[in-house]
C-alpha cells in the first residue's frame, strides 16, 4: 500500500524492523528489508533478509552501503 501510495514498486522500497513477522511480510509483498536483530535474535521465518544488524546503527550503515549509488 505504501509503494502504491507513493507511486514507487515494491521490489524499490526496504522495510527496516525489529520485528521478524512485519520483515517477512514485506519480503513476501515484494520489497527489500533489514532486520534489526536486537540481543542477537535469529530471523526465524527461513532465509533472512539480505541485511541483519545488532541495532539500528548497524542497520542504516549496512542499508547506505547495499543501497549506495554506484559512481
């Protein structure tokens, strides 16, 4: 709904959560994702999301480095 709201595919937006249910199931509509695996907490639903971090620090560094414009 988000995408369709903004005019932008799926596959172009990223869900960012420490809830392992909310980044699954924006994996399964189609968008990329992290997962913030706060204490260390295995990503339970099969195969994770292609950026998995401690905190939220370590998320957005990973998202600005998967996610940089290449020069």
């Amino acid at each position: 709904m988000a995408a369709e709201q903004l005019g932008a595919r799926p596959s172009d937006m990223r869900m960012v959560a420490a809830h392992d249910w909310d980044v699954w199931g924006a994996m399964q509509a189609g968008c990329a994702a992290a997962f913030v695996a706060r204490g260390g907490a295995p990503f339970p639903f099969g195969r994770p999301p292609d950026i998995v971090g401690a905190d939220l620090t370590a998320v957005a560094e990973a998202i600005m480095n998967a996610d940089a414009p290449s020069l």
